[in-house]
C-alpha cells in the first residue's frame, strides 16, 4: 500500500531492464530529481510488461519487479 501524500515520477521512456537499483537511481539523479526523498520512480521495460520501482526507504534502496 502506498501511503498518501506520496510522489510518484513515472518514466515516458522504456529502460534497459538489465539495469539494477543503483544504475536506475542514477537515471532519476541525471533526469534533474532527487533520489534520496520519499518519491516513488517507476520504469518500465521495452516489451511494456514489466514495471520496476525504486524508492529510498531511509536506510536504503528499494527495487521492486513486477511481470504484467
């Protein structure tokens, strides 16, 4: 469950899903924003059947996959 209040950034451009959460966090860095708040970034991938998201949790980064 997301909490309310929560910003969500998603991505217009598919990414290389071979990219971990540290490369896609450089992607949201070089895209002008902050990865370390709260905010949500979601990506999907090229075939537009898989989602990731990654977040900073306060202690680290989170990944979450997801096949559709």
């Amino acid at each position: 469950m997301i909490a309310s209040g929560v910003v969500v950034y998603v991505s217009c451009q598919p990414v290389d899903f071979r990219k971990g959460a540290a490369s896609l966090m450089a992607l949201v860095r070089d895209g002008g924003l902050d990865p370390f708040n709260s905010a949500l970034y979601v990506f999907r991938s090229k075939r537009k059947d898989r989602v990731r998201i990654v977040w900073w949790d306060g202690s680290g980064v989170c990944l979450y996959s997801k096949v559709i």
